[in-house]
C-alpha cells in the first residue's frame, strides 16, 4: 500500500514538474511572439514628390527565434521599399506588413471632442422636439379658433373671449419658438467649432495603422539594434524664395526655402530632414522608342473630327504653417546646419537642425541657406504696354546656388512689392530676376505730334506716318541703368510695307521688330526716346493690328 501510495507521489510530483515547465515554455513562446517595440523616425529624406523615412529601435532579444512586431509605421507605403538591418550578429529571416485596425480608435482629444458634439447634439434634438410640441399647440388654438366661429348660439362675447384666449396663448408660443430657434442657432455654431477642433486634432494625432511584423534570430541573448527605412507617396517639398533689396547699389539678398509637407499618418517629431531635388514618382528606368510608321489617310468625304485632350497638371494646396524647429542651446549661423550635395543626378540639401512636421498636408516653411549674391541692376521700361519701369537684377554665378524652378517674395527697401517666380530654365549667362515696380522713375510715352500725320494718298497707296516720344525721368538720388524697349510693326503681307524708320541711339531687331535703348540716366535727370516709322499699304485695303 506504501509502496503504490509512493508511486503515485512520484507521479504526482513528475505530472507537476511536466506541467510547470509546459507553462514555462507556453509563456516564453508567447512573449516571443507578442514583443511589440516602437519605432522612433530619426531622419526624412523628402524629394519633390515622395519621401524616405528612417527608423531606429532596439530591442532585447532571448536566443533563439523571435518575432517582434514594430509599430508607428506610416499609413501609406511602397512595401517594396522596406529595408531592416539589426547588428550584434542578429539576423532578419523576414518580415511583413500588416495594418493594426486596434491603432485607429481615436486619441482621447478626439474622443472628448466628440462627446462634446454627441452632447450639444442631443441638447439640439431636445429643443427641436420643444419646437415640434409648439408647433401641436399652434395647430390645436387654430383649430379651437375655427370651431368657436363656427359653434351655434356662441355669443360675441364668448367668441371674443375665445379669441383673445388664442391671440394671447398662440403669441407665447411663437415667442417661446423665437427663443428655441435662436438656441438651436448657438449650438449649431458650438457644434460646427467643436468639429473644427476634432479634424485638427485628427489631424495632429495622425493616423499610424500599420504594422511592420520581423522574424529575427539570435544563437545568443543580446540587445540590438534595429534599422528599418521605407518609402512613401504621400510626402514632398516645393522650392520657395525670398528675394530683399535693401538698396540698388547692394547685393541681393536670397532666402531658399522649402515648404513640406506631409500626410504619412504620423507626426515627424525632432527629425533630421534632407531635400533631394529628385522625384521618385517620375520613375527611373529610361525610354524606348518604338517603330515610327506613316500611312496615307483613306479618301474621307465625311469631314474628319479631332479631339484633344488636355491633362492639367495636379495643384497642392499649402497653406503655409511654421514648423518648429527644436530648441537650440546657443545661436549659430544656417550654414552650420546645412550640407549640401551636388555631386550625384540631383541637389540634396542636408538640415542637421531637427525640425517638427505634423502629419497634416500643410507646407511647412524649412530654411534651407540665405546667401548674397552680386548682381547688376537695371530697370526695364516698355511704355508701349505699361508706362511704369521695372526693376530687374541679372545674378552673376548663379549655376552655384543650386536654385530650383519657384515661387519667389520680392522685398525692396524693405516693402513687399508682390510675388515673382524664378525659372532656371530661361536663365543663360545671367538669371534675371524682376524685382517689381519703381515709382521712383517716372516714365510717359505719347504721340509725337510733329510727325505724326494724316493718311496721305499716292496713286494705290495710302502712307500713314507714326511717331512717338517717350520720356523717362529719374528722380532718384543715384544714376540707374535703362532698358527701354519699343517695337515697330512687321509685315507679313508683300502689299505691306514699313518703312523710314527713326529710333536715334536704339538697335533694331528685324526679324522681331525690337527696337532698344540702353542708357544710364543720371539722379534726378530726364531723357527722351523718339521713335519714327510709315507704313505704306494699298487704299482700298484695311491693315489690321494697326
């Protein structure tokens, strides 16, 4: 009896044993498979449409195998994208994407938000069924009223009392609707400005729904640390400039900026951003040509219809917020934070400074260099389209600032004078830039009345002689240089021709009709321009555009 009662301790005692270290193994093997770290975005690189995000994160590891499951991954990705690297001998056997449908329950701003509405909603719904029983009362006084004129043997003082019972009943209802009305109306603006605050609190909270699940092994127990970076769509950044002149005899001062943005789903929090002028969206692989054949169009009596299609290009719109840059201990110049990188197919711009984008879709303003640039001055009048005169600055090595196709802000001795935009394109030895309208130079363009004359008649042909001055006056306290442009017309028709031209002091263009002068005017100086031609064409003929 002892010995069996043994024996089933000894089982008893194994079965524990057994079952002990089963839930030992059960409970590693859940941990294994239930790590869940997050990621931190340490740096962005955003080109002009698209962006690469790089991650860091470490983790512990026990031998063996793990799985790890990282999260504040951005909503939109190229899964293709997905790079991960671990150190300490750790492998990555591979890895996953999938979305978490627990992380878009809202943040708990949003969800106060939407219990403030939820509450102002039913208090609305409330006054509005108030409404609904005034509305009754109304119904059932007009259909008293109806029944007291018409009941038989109601005497005039009963229908008066009858009457005045309505008049005065039905007058505290409707102002008791008034006063329910304008109460719905205050809500409906609480309701629309608590919206408000949620979509902006949606909108910071982000929306960060995906999953990045790794198969990691390690043949030892070690803490490492993990690399993970991917592409995104939905990112970019488009050049922007200001442009200051503090004075025409100083250089120009250039502001190159950056207006990010980004809608990733998570918010960019101290990251180190680096603009590439390159476009991932564009694609990278080179065309091809295909045979080029060409047939005769079959003998159609029926007339031919063409289409065309224009495919209009896709607009962003920014509106500009300021991005917070993270504190700085001392203060130091821009160039101490960026680097930039010309050596490869496009400009990179390195910003060590840390910077915050929220996940918004809004442009945020990134400084990316100031510089000054030397350039000469000049001011450009056509008085033919528009007697003002225009102030234009031609940079000098302009091929070393990396510029960009962009919107510019112009300031000139320190007033904004509007919006510009710089296109590299067109640039040749120098890049013009306009700097807007001085009225400092006064300039005037009329009819020279000396030589313009009435048509004259010779034979077939008729002469119509034109003549005009143009007098530009410089009332500012240093000389300027002038650029002033006329045109004389060009004659596509042999039975039209122009003739005795006049521009003292210009050139003339003759294939464009250009006529030019370039001068320096002194301070508070005046000089006049002439310009003479005649057009001779047959009588009984009418030129157009003339």
């Amino acid at each position: 009896m002892a010995h069996l009662c043994g024996n089933r301790i000894k089982r008893g005692n194994r079965i524990k044993r057994l079952t002990f270290s089963l839930l030992l193994a059960c409970s590693s093997q859940v941990w294994a498979e239930a790590q869940i770290q997050n990621v931190t975005l340490t740096d962005a690189t955003v080109f002009i449409r698209g962006a690469e995000l790089f991650n860091h994160s470490q983790v512990t590891l026990p031998a063996g195998e793990s799985e790890i499951i990282f999260t504040n991954i951005a909503s939109e990705l190229n899964e293709q994208s997905l790079l991960l690297d671990a150190d300490n001998g750790v492998v990555v056997q591979s890895f996953s994407l999938k979305r978490d449908f627990l992380a878009e329950s809202d943040s708990a701003e949003v969800q106060q938000l939407t219990k403030q509405i939820e509450s102002a909603q039913s208090e609305q719904s409330k006054l509005n069924v108030q409404r609904e029983v005034i509305k009754s009362q109304l119904a059932v006084l007009e259909s008293n009223r109806k029944l007291g004129g018409e009941k038989e043997g109601a005497t005039i003082e009963q229908i008066n009392q009858m009457l005045e019972l309505v008049s005065r009943r039905g007058n505290e209802l409707l102002l008791a609707d008034v006063e329910l009305q304008e109460k719905i109306a205050v809500i409906d603006k609480n309701i629309a400005k608590l919206q408000s605050q949620r979509d902006d609190a949606q909108e910071k909270s982000g929306e960060a729904v995906n999953q990045v699940v790794v198969k990691l092994y390690t043949p030892k127990a070690v803490t490492s640390n993990l690399k993970l970076s991917y592409a995104i769509p939905d990112a970019g950044w488009m050049p922007t400039y200001d442009v200051r002149v503090d004075s025409i005899n100083q250089p120009v001062k250039l502001s190159y900026k950056a207006n990010v943005f980004q809608n990733s789903g998570i918010n960019w929090h101290n990251v180190k951003l680096t603009l590439s002028s390159g476009n991932p969206s564009e694609g990278a692989q080179a065309p091809t040509l295909a045979p080029w054949y060409l047939d005769l169009y079959p003998d159609y009596s029926a007339s031919k219809v063409s289409e065309s299609v224009q495919m209009e290009a896709p607009v962003v719109d920014m509106a500009v917020a300021k991005s917070a840059p993270a504190p700085v201990l001392a203060k130091r110049a821009l160039s101490d934070y960026v680097v930039t990188d010309t050596g490869g197919i496009n400009s990179r711009f390195t910003i060590s400074l840390p910077y915050n984008i929220t996940s918004d879709g809004k442009g945020h303003a990134v400084l990316i260099k100031e510089a000054q640039v030397q350039g000469d001055y000049r001011y450009v009048v056509v008085p033919k389209i528009e007697p003002e005169a225009f102030l234009q600055v031609q940079l000098k090595e302009w091929e070393k600032l990396n510029l960009l196709p962009g919107k510019s802000s112009i300031f000139f001795e320190d007033s904004f004078v509007g919006q510009g935009y710089i296109n590299v394109a067109d640039a040749k030895e120098t890049l013009d830039l306009s700097l807007g309208r001085d009225k400092k130079i006064i300039v005037n363009r009329e009819n020279d009345k000396q030589f313009t004359a009435k048509p004259e008649f010779f034979g077939n042909s008729v002469n119509k002689q034109y003549a005009y001055i143009t007098t530009v006056k410089n009332t500012r306290t240093e000389p300027v240089k002038l650029v002033v442009m006329d045109q004389v017309p060009l004659s596509r028709d042999a039975a039209i021709t122009v003739e005795g031209l006049k521009y003292p002091g210009a050139t003339y263009d003759k294939d464009t009709g250009d006529v030019q002068w370039l001068v320096e005017l002194p301070a508070n100086q005046t000089q006049k321009f002439t310009l003479d031609y005649t057009v001779k064409y047959p009588k009984d003929k009418q030129v157009a555009n003339l």
